[in-house]
C-alpha cells in the first residue's frame, strides 16, 4: 500500500486538529504545524501517533516566515522521501487576539494595532501586510513547493476560508484584513486548481461556518464567552442552529483528499449549516 503524508499548517488545534484527526483515521501520516502552543502540540501528536498507529512530526514557528515552510518541506525529505499526497493550508489567526506573535514581522503589526486602535482606527500597512503573508503568499509558498513532491493522479491541496470571504456572504467589516487575505486564497484555489488539473491534482477551498474550538473563547470574551445570551442567539439565528465540530469540518477535507473526491477541483465549499444562506 502506498505511503500518504499530508502537511497540515496549524494542524495541532481547532479545526486544525480536527482535520488532522481525520486524515489519519484515513491512514495518513502527517507533518503539522503549530505557531507558540508548544504543550498542545506535543499533546497532538501523542494522540495521533497513539490512537491512529501513524508518524506524526511537528513544525514550530510562524508560517507568515518563508523559513517555517521550508522547515515542513525539508521534514518531508528527511523522513517521508520527498513524497507528498496533500497539503492543507489551514493555519490561521487573529492578531492581538487569537494568539500569541512569535516573530518580528508579528510583533510589528501588533504593536501599530495598538496604536492605530487607540485613534479610532482599525488597520493599518503593517497588518496588511502580515496577513497577506499569513494567508496568500503562505498558501503561493507552500503549494508552489509541494506540487514538485507530489505524484500526478495522487495530490490534494486544501486551504480553509471564512463567511464572509468571497460573494457568497456580505463582508465583515471587523474581519477586513484577515478576510482579505483570505478572498486572496479562494481566488488562488481556483487558479491553481485550472493549472494543475492537467496534473490530476485537486485544489479546494473549505468554508467553515461557526465551529466551536478554543479561538472562539477569545473572540466572544468580550460578550461572555460562548455560552452568552448572545452567542447563543446568534447560533440559534443561523439555519441549523448548532456550532460545527472540527471533527464536520475534517472529515470533509478528509473526503476531499481522497480518491472518492478525483473529479472535485476549484470548489469553494462553506461547511456551514446553511450559515451562507442567510
């Protein structure tokens, strides 16, 4: 049987980890990422190697820096033999938020938030910037270098989005930047997903709605957490009226690295409980 390995960037929380669930109950090994976390990824990958009996190798640092997606492909050489069946981009963030900046380039950004905030002001260059590097010249970077480890008829690309992020929903004005990095990369998916069909390499777009993980805590801090009327409200609003798991959102990914997903290519697909229809 031939040997799958994926790369999943922030693969060792959240969604992340709910997707890296899935691909190795699928049988594949994996190389993840995680940004400053270093307890959970550790706790990641022993629960991984443990249940699903699969290699399981970590990539500490931020993938804004050309230098973490080289560390994931040179993990690859050394121990998979250069071989690649499908890259998830999935790492993603909220600056000053959702975690903790572990570089200069981060650092910077955050520090002109702070002073661009204190003035009424919600962006600035710096943070443009950042997530520009953080999502589509992330996804450039890594797709770039992982076609050249993949066989024809046997590669997956994948990179998660947002509501918001494309003509399918309205904008989110407080998500601006992230989002558009984000709009950047479903364009690029359908990009990469018409070069690289000749190649029978599919590239898609998943869509997480609201998926209760531990980012979520930070976000709703400021309204009393995710068990607030509030909250609570708003899931109620949305058509399903239910948090997804990032166990939902795995095993689509899953399914659309497989071979029962062949003929899927360029798709952007919410994974929302109808959250789009609104």
């Amino acid at each position: 049987m031939t040997q799958k390995v994926a790369i999943i960037t922030g693969g060792t929380r959240g969604i992340g980890f709910g997707i890296s669930q899935q691909l190795a109950a699928d049988g594949y090994n994996l190389i993840i990422g995680f940004n400053s976390n270093e307890t959970a990824a550790m706790e990641a990958k022993r629960t991984l190697e443990n249940k699903y009996k699969i290699k399981v190798f970590t990539i500490k640092g931020d993938i804004a820096e050309e230098e973490t997606i080289n560390q994931f492909f040179d993990c690859l050489e050394r121990n998979f033999a250069s071989k690649l069946t499908a890259l998830i981009h999935n790492a993603g963030l909220y600056l000053g938020l959702t975690t903790t900046p572990t570089s200069e380039q981060a650092e910077a950004a955050v520090d002109q938030q702070k002073i661009l905030s204190a003035d009424g002001n919600f962006s600035s260059l710096a943070q443009y910037e950042y997530y520009q590097n953080v999502y589509p010249k992330c996804f450039i970077r890594c797709v770039e270098k992982a076609v050249s480890y993949m066989q024809d008829g046997n590669g997956y690309i994948v990179a998660t989005s947002s509501p918001g992020c494309n003509v399918t929903q309205t904008p989110k004005l407080s998500y601006i930047l992230p989002g558009t990095g984000k709009t950047v990369v479903e364009f690029l998916t359908r990009y990469y997903a018409k070069i690289l069909a000749p190649r029978q390499i599919t590239v898609n777009v998943v869509i997480p709605g609201f998926t209760k993980t531990e980012a979520w805590n930070y976000v709703t801090e400021k309204v009393g957490g995710v068990d607030s009327d509030i909250i609570k409200q708003r899931i109620k609003n949305t058509p399903m009226q239910r948090w997804c798991s990032p166990e939902e959102i795995g095993q689509v990914v899953a399914f659309l690295c497989s071979p029962k997903a062949a003929f899927i290519t360029g798709v952007a697909l919410p994974i929302d409980g109808g959250l789009h229809l609104q």
